[in-house]
C-alpha cells in the first residue's frame, strides 16, 4: 500500500448522514496507509466531477501545501419518482472516469447509487459494507499502480 499520498476528499453532503459515514470509512484508509489527506464539500453527486476538475487545473496549492496525489469521490444518489436518478448517477459515473482516464489521475468512486435509505445506509456504515473505506483503498491502489508505470505522481 502506498505511503505519503495526498488525497483530496470530495464529498456531497446532500444525504448528510450518509456523507459522514462515507468519509469516516476513507479517512480510517487513509491513516491506515499514513496518508494525508484534505477535504472538499460540494452541494450533490452532480458537482463532484467539475470540483476535481477545477482542483486539478488551480494553480493554488492545496491546504497542506502538497500537490494532489489522487481524489476520493463520495455521495450518495438514491432514486426518486423522475428520470434525475438516472441522469445525475451516469454523469457523475462518466465525469469521473474521463477525468480520471484525461489526466491520468487515481479516482476512487464512492458515490452511492441505491433505490433507498436503506440501501444507503447498509453501504455507507463503517462497521457495514463500508464504501467509502473501499473508495479510498482502490485511490490508494491506482496511486501506488501510477508509480509503479514510471508516471509522475507529483
């Protein structure tokens, strides 16, 4: 597991119970691996694409003052009575691995897509299935994947 990655959090508090859990499980990973790590909030799922956009085209540093090693995306989508569902999860989906394909950049996706709370819930709790922890493994895994190709990581 790679070590001294910096990771940036972006995080849609639109479901706000589900975001905590969500970040909870990646930030125990990331200080499993002595990461470091920052956090960005954005209103839904929807926006989590252009903030890792624009965070990787800023020319400010980030907090800490460390360059960005790779990004964990984290929300929560659940299905409603209109065709939103389905718009908001496929471009989130999509905008997240062109940008991730684009700018060779480690993304892990821990954006929930459920039918309901529940399902939300079963997902996103720590001592459940724990998602976010998974997010924040496979960042880790594609950050240390990136360094082993030779490509520069900062």
């Amino acid at each position: 597991m790679p070590h001294n990655a910096h990771i940036m959090l972006v995080v849609s508090k639109y479901y706000k119970e589900i975001a905590e859990e969500l970040l909870a499980g990646s930030i125990v990973e990331l200080k499993k691996s002595k990461s470091t790590w920052e956090i960005i909030e954005v209103p839904g799922a929807f926006e989590i694409p252009a903030a890792i956009s624009m965070s990787i085209n800023s020319n400010k540093k980030p907090e800490v003052n460390k360059s960005v090693d790779g990004y964990v995306a984290l929300g929560c989508v659940i299905r409603g009575e209109t065709s939103h569902y389905d718009y908001v999860c496929g471009e989130t989906a999509r905008g997240l691995q062109t940008i991730a394909i684009e700018h060779k950049v480690p993304i892990g996706f821990g954006v929930l897509t459920v039918d309901n709370k529940e399902q939300a819930e079963e997902r996103a709790f720590v001592n459940r299935k724990n998602k976010g922890g998974e997010a924040a493994r496979v960042c880790l895994k594609m950050f240390e994947l990136k360094n082993n190709f030779g490509l520069s990581v900062r």
